[in-house]
C-alpha cells in the first residue's frame, strides 16, 4: 500500500504559507513605521534638548537596557549650538557604534566622549569588548559604511581602531563650516 501526503495535509501547508505571506507583508510597513518613529523622536529629542543632552538621555535608557555600563563625557566649548545637520549626523554614528556594541562587542563597559567646538565636532565611543578585526573596520557595507558616509558627507571622517581581545573603538569627527 502506497503511502501519499493527504489533501488536508497539503492544505494545511498552503494555508501556512498563505498566513507567513500575509504576516510577511505586515511587518514589513510595521518595521518602516517604526523607523520613522524613531527618527522623528530623534529629531525631537535632538531639537528640544541638543545632541550633548539627547546622548545623555540616550544613554542612560540604552545601559539600562543593555546592562553594559557606561560613562559619558562632554566637553562644549561655550555652549556652542551646533548646526542640526552635523547634530543628527553625530547622534546617528553614536546610536550605530552602540547598535554594533550590542550585536558584537560582548562588551561589559563603554566610554562615550563628546567635544563640540566652534570649528569641529568630534565623537568617540570605545568599548572594552572582544575587538574589532581588520576586514571588519575596513568594511565597505553595512553599519561601519553607513557611519563613514555619514561623515564624509560633512567633509568628515569616521575611523575605526581595534584588535582582538582589546576592544574597540570608533572616532567621528566633522569639521564645521564657517559662515562667512
């Protein structure tokens, strides 16, 4: 006697696939709806509290969150306000770096450091974690490339220093355009 797959089986399977498409296609607007909440509290929190405050604020929830510590410090050279653009540009290289602590470093600690001056901005995260591999820093995709082309779209660089076993630790700096 032949053994065959029976029709209710089969059904069950479309049926399975139909609702996997369905819940597919949701998550998806669900996932895009989420990042624009999240870019426009950014912007808000960037805009009402300035970036020194927003990464403080930002930070103490994420080491909450995370359970990796962590110390910030910030240097702002007569309370210089800082141009919105180069604001959300700094704020969005501080969340990847910590984004890819995270999902990497498997860090226990962390050292943010922000200095804003009339000519330049410039961030540091360092982590103490397992340490950043040479393919790694010199990656052309994904978060690091993202964090470079966001500096280099202000004539900037974001540069990336690490070795196994010794953390690791990314530096942005932006220069700031003068008005003349």
């Amino acid at each position: 006697m032949r053994h065959e797959p029976s029709r209710a089986m089969h059904e069950s399977s479309e049926d399975a696939q139909t609702s996997v498409t369905r819940v597919t296609g949701k998550v998806d607007p669900v996932s895009g709806w989420a990042r624009r909440l999240t870019a426009e509290l950014e912007s808000v929190l960037l805009d009402t509290l300035g970036l020194a405050a927003a990464i403080e604020w930002h930070l103490r929830g994420w080491q909450k969150y995370t359970g990796i510590a962590s110390e910030l410090a910030v240097s702002n050279a007569a309370g210089f306000d800082l141009p919105e653009e180069y604001a959300a540009s700094i704020f969005h290289i501080y969340s990847e770096a910590l984004n890819n602590v995270v999902r990497h470093a498997r860090a226990r600690r962390i050292a943010v450091a922000l200095t804003i001056t009339p000519y330049k901005v410039t961030l540091v995260v360092r982590d103490y974690g397992i340490g950043l591999g040479h393919q790694a820093s010199s990656s052309s995709q994904g978060g690091i490339a993202g964090m470079r082309a966001r500096a280099q779209s202000h004539k900037g660089l974001c540069e990336f220093a690490g070795t196994s076993s010794a953390g690791t630790t990314v530096t942005a700096s932006l220069p700031i355009a003068q008005a003349s």
